[in-house]
C-alpha cells in the first residue's frame, strides 16, 4: 500500500490495521529496562494504599509519579 493510500484511509477512518506488521511494532523512546529499588517497608504500604484508592497498581504510581517528577525538573531548568 502506497503512503498516499495509508494516509487517505487513516483520514477517512477506514481500519488500516491489515496494512501494519503489528508484530514488530514499537514505541518510539518507550524501550523498557528493569531496575530494582528498595524502598523502606512504610513506604511501600503508602504506595499501596494510594494505588488502591486510585485503582492502579503499585508499579503504575510510581511510574507516574517519577515521570511527573522528570517533566517538573527538565521544565524548571
């Protein structure tokens, strides 16, 4: 399919999911590396109840949490 094709399909909102190789997608600048932290154990028990209360999991408020804290300092610079 031509680019020009792809585009005219997406714009019109036809599904253009046949036309991608979904196996080997990936997000730009979202590769992922495991880190390990150890956090004391009153910290943990606050990330959780916040977590519950917001329903996510643990891991997904601290990723938010740091991206957050990243964008501040990378603004304030």
């Amino acid at each position: 399919m031509k680019a020009r094709k792809f585009d005219a399909d997406f714009d019109s909102g036809k599904d253009i999911t046949g036309a991608l190789d979904l196996a080997n997608a990936r997000r730009p600048l979202q590769a992922q590396r495991r880190v390990n932290v150890d956090f004391p154990t009153w910290m943990i028990e606050s990330l959780d109840k916040e977590a519950r209360r917001l329903g996510v999991t643990r891991q997904s408020i601290i990723k938010v949490w740091l991206a957050e804290r990243l964008e501040q300092s990378v603004s304030n610079q």
